[in-house]
C-alpha cells in the first residue's frame, strides 16, 4: 500500500490540499488532527503518547484494507531526530507491504499562512484553532522556536516534491503533486462501492427539481437553449416523473445526493429499448467519475435492455467522452438548436460484452 506523507508549517495548507487530492485520487485522507481533536475534546490537554497510540492503530488496521494508499499530513520539526525516526517508522510501514511512500513538503509565507488560519474549513475540521488570537500566537511560537521548513538538500527521500503554495489554490497543488508523482485517476472500482441509485420518492421531486436547475444553468448560461432542463418547470418533471416505465432515480455517493437519473422505456411495449434523459449530477461533484458510475448501475437496473439510447451536446467533449467511455457510439444527423448549440444521438448495444466495456475503461473520468 502506497502512502503520501504531505508535511509543512501550520496552516500551510496540509490538511486542504489533502482533501482535493483525495477527490482525484484513490487514496484517502487522515490528517493529524482527527487523532489531535478528539483527545483535546475528552481530556481537556494534548496528550501526545495517547495521540501516537491511537494514529498508530488507525495507520494498523488501514493496512489491512484493500485501499490505494493512505493520504497522511504532519507538521514536522526538522530539526529534531525524534521526528526523523517517527518518519522513517511509518514509511516503513507501508513500505513493508511493497508500496511506496511519497513525500510532499508545502511552504508558504506567514502572512499567507495567518490568513489560512482562518479559513472556514480550517476552523471546521480543527476545533482547537477556532480561538483565533490564540492560534495565530501558537503560529507565530511554532515558527519561532521549531525548525518546519527543510534545508535545500536535507530531505534525502527518491519520491520528494517542495512546493511553494503560497499563491497556488489546494486544487492546483494537488493537481501538481498528482502530475508529479504519475498518481493514476480515480478508477471507477472505488466509486461503485461508494455510488447507489434510490428511487426518488414523490414527495421529494422539489428537491430533484433544485439540484436539476443546479445542475444544468452552467450549461444554459453559455448556450441559452430554450429546451434546457434549467429553465422548464417543476410540473414538467413531476409529467416525466409520471411517465409509465421510466423511473427516477437518486444518485447516492456515500448516503449524499449528488445528482440524479432517469431511465426506462418510451414505448411500454418495446422492453428491449431504453433512455437516459436527463442525467446530471451536481457541479461541485464533477469530474469524479460519478456520472460514469451512475450509467453502469443504471445498466445493471434493465438487465434486458439490449439498445440504450441518449441525447448530449455536440459542443460539450467531456459530455461526449463519458458516454463513448460507457460503450455508446453516434448515429444519426447532427440537430443544429441555436448558433451555439447542436445535439447529437447516442445508442449502445448491448452486444458488446461488459468485460469489454470494462477494459476500455477501468477508470473514467466524466464531465456532467
């Protein structure tokens, strides 16, 4: 199992960067103070020997898991042996098993770091910094009397990045840290474990309705087509909602909804001929292969279905890539709907075998 080991001062952005990077990656995250705070909580003080206990086991038993790699952040004092040792410890650990161990080193300046201090999601995650003249003096003692920047040359690690993230955003850090060390996509095996399909209830097509107009006014502000699901009305979907062997469905990820599908047949009599229409899934979920999942659990809910049929715009590559990934291929004419926009058609037969729509794509990525 591998492990990426993302070390720096406080509030350099350790805990932020591991976030995203575990959205584009299938290595998840433990920060160091989801050990720190729950002590701090029960006992009132820092309990260091309680805290390495506690780490200890959860570094144990997420070793025994079938997990990528394990995403661990730590402030590191490089001027003390002791912290040398507690490193080379645990990325033995993982070594042990065959994986490999990757070191990133985040620094930014003090202004910058103050600010983050700050941050909403700093302040969500970490209770003991919500005091905030008080954190931002333990900042400033930190610094002071510890050494938390390495010396060029000092860390002697084959798989070892330093980045200056003062004026990158934790997106742009992961990405390069991802780029960097050839870390592979997301593969879609994760995300089915994570992702479901629960039909939606009558009572919440409001709440459908909301995350449907979400979902798609990105689109509609840069093609402004009259038939766009961001601008029809909620009585429209409670109609297709209605519609006879066609059913929506949630789009759970880990218990959340994310988006939504429709799937089923236009003609009651025809069974072996299905459509998805529409598909969405929430701007700040994309680009995670949810979409891509969704269709796979929406195959798996028509077994009998031998063609599927969809509509997508021609102007939208990612949106066309997903459903190609999915085993779809064009047929028909282009359907020009303003100056900006066309839609294209898209059928998938089933006659393709499933292992081979499995390899074409282990792991796709998607854009709706």
């Amino acid at each position: 199992m591998d492990l990426i080991l993302i070390l720096g001062s406080g509030a350099a952005g350790k805990m932020t960067v591991g976030q995203e990077l575990m959205k584009i990656t299938d290595f998840r995250l433990f920060h160091n103070h989801m050990m720190i705070e729950p002590v701090l909580e029960v006992f009132g003080s820092f309990q260091g020997a309680l805290i390495s206990r506690l780490r200890d086991d959860i570094f144990d038993e997420f070793l025994k898991t079938e997990y990528r790699g394990l995403i661990f952040t730590y402030m590191m004092a490089f001027d003390m042996p002791s912290e040398w040792e507690f490193i080379g410890n645990l990325s033995a650990k993982f070594e042990a098993t065959g994986g490999t161990v990757y070191y990133v080193e985040l620094v930014a300046d003090q202004q910058e770091r103050l600010k983050r201090n700050r941050s909403d999601n700093r302040l969500a995650h970490k209770a003991s910094k919500r005091d905030l003249d008080l954190s931002d003096s333990r900042l400033r003692y930190e610094d002071t009397h510890y050494r938390l920047v390495s010396n060029d040359g000092e860390v002697p690690f084959e798989n070892y990045i330093k980045i200056d993230n003062t004026t990158l955003t934790p997106e742009e850090c992961a990405h390069k840290i991802k780029a960097y060390f050839h870390l592979p996509d997301k593969c879609i095996n994760e995300l089915a474990r994570r992702v479901r399909l629960t039909e939606v209830p009558e009572s919440e097509i409001p709440d459908l309705y909301e995350m449907q107009v979400r979902s798609f006014m990105p689109l509609y502000e840069k093609y402004h087509d009259a038939g766009s699901p961001a601008i029809e009305s909620v009585d429209r979907v409670r109609r297709r909602y209605a519609v006879e062997n066609r059913k929506y469905y949630f789009i759970m990820l880990d218990g959340a909804r994310v988006g939504a599908i429709n799937i089923g047949h236009n003609d009651p009599e025809e069974k072996k001929t299905a459509f998805i229409s529409p598909l969405f899934v929430l701007p700040e979920y994309q680009n995670r292969g949810i979409g891509y999942t969704a269709i796979q659990k929406a195959f798996e809910k028509l077994p009998g279905v031998t063609c599927w049929k969809l509509e997508t715009i021609l102007q939208e590559p990612a949106n066309c890539h997903l459903y190609e990934k999915c085993g779809f291929v064009r047929v028909g004419e282009e359907k020009p709907v303003n100056d900006r926009m066309t839609l294209i058609d898209y059928e998938r037969n089933q006659k393709m075998s499933e292992e081979e729509i499995k390899n074409q794509s282990a792991c796709g990525r998607e854009g709706v």
